[in-house]
C-alpha cells in the first residue's frame, strides 16, 4: 500500500512537472511574439516618421514653389499691366473722332492768329489701318506770307497728337506777290475706341501715371553731379 502511495506520488510529480514544461513553452513563445511584435511595431513606427519626414519637406517645397509662382504671377501681373499702360499712352496720342472734329475746327483760329488765309479746309477719304484704326486726312489751301505759314504750321505741329502734313506744295501767289499758295493735306491718326479705352483703363491709368510723376518729383528733387 505504501508503495502504491509513493508511485501516487511520483505520478503526480510527473504531471506537475510537465504542466510547468508547457508553461515554459507557451512563455516562450509569447516572448518570442512579443519580441517580434516590438519589432515590427519599431519598424512600421520608423517607417511612419520618415514618411511623415518626407511629406513635410515635401510639403515644405510645395510651399515654396507656390510662393515663386504667386511672386511671378504678380510680376508677371505688374508686367502686363505696365505693357498695356505703354500701349494706352500711344493709343492716347490717337484722335479720337471727336477730337478730330475739334482739331480741325481749331484750325481756323490758328491760321487767323498767325494771319493766315483759308481758301479751303476739307476732309478726305480716309485710310484703314486694319479694323481698329484710321488716318484720317484734311484737305488745305492757305494763302500767306511765307513766314506766317511757318508759323502756322509750327503751331499745328505742337499738338501732343500723331499728326504729319503730307503732299504739300508752296507756290508764290503770283510773280510780284510777297504771299505764298501752300496746298497740302493733313494726316491725323484717330482710334473710334479711344474714348471706351480711356474709361475701361482708368484705373491701370492713373496707377502709372501716379509712379511716373513721383519718379519725374524725385529726379527733380535729385541734387546734380558737377
């Protein structure tokens, strides 16, 4: 009976001892796991910062290279702007038709001013050029001294307008006359749209001519080199 007791005994011992062998077992394996956990949870953590490194730098060209663009737009901007401004002050030296009218209604007081006779002062057929613009021509014969007639036409060339006097002739009235016979014609260049322009560009306009006139205030303040 003792005997039975003490292989009992030695049973039980057994199965204890092999309970606890599993129990290494399964501890292993969950260190093992959890070794390899760690790991793979180091790596994916190391991957996230240097994608999140590289989308910040990324991130950080894009920002710069937006800012690039916006500058060259608003110099690309201040550029166009400034191109279409030299473009209106030559439109600006255009007639437009209503000035026309007045230019050669203006003419009669000119030549009476520099005693000029007016034999006749008509308009012509006009010449396109292209859709937009014209030259728009006026017809004359003045009867004058020489000198007067210089001074007329002198006078007619001050205009801050495209003008020439073209196909002129000057011829002496008559053999025994100190007055001369000028025939001639006067090209005007005149713009139909000038007027709608002038209005639609107001503001470009007087941005420009603003900085144009502070640059001419500065020069002139600006003391001279000896």
């Amino acid at each position: 009976m003792f005997g039975l007791g003490k292989n009992k005994s030695k049973v039980v011992e057994d199965e204890s001892i092999r309970d606890k062998s599993k129990f290494v077992v399964v501890g292993f394996t969950v260190m093992v796991f959890s070794f390899l956990l760690l790991i793979i949870s180091e790596i994916y953590t190391s991957l996230q910062l240097s994608k999140q490194n590289r989308l910040i730098a990324s991130t950080g060209d894009i920002q710069e290279k937006s800012d690039n663009i916006v500058l060259e737009m608003a110099k690309v901007g201040r550029d166009v702007n400034k191109s279409e401004y030299e473009y209106i002050k030559e439109i600006m030296m255009f007639m437009s038709p209503a000035e026309f009218q007045n230019f050669k209604n203006s003419i009669s007081g000119m030549a009476n001013e520099f005693n000029v006779q007016i034999n006749s002062l008509n308009e012509s057929k006009a010449d396109q050029l292209g859709k937009t613009y014209s030259i728009n021509y006026i017809e004359y014969q003045f009867l004058s001294t020489y000198e007067n007639l210089t001074f007329l036409k002198n006078k007619i060339s001050e205009t801050d307008f495209k003008i020439n006097i073209i196909e002129e002739e000057v011829t002496r009235e008559n053999p025994t006359s100190d007055k001369v016979l000028a025939e001639g014609k006067i090209g005007v260049y005149v713009f139909p749209g000038k007027e709608k322009l002038l209005k639609d560009k107001a503001q470009i306009i007087e941005k420009f001519k603003a900085e144009e006139e502070k640059l001419a205030e500065k020069n002139k303040n600006k003391p001279e080199n000896n």
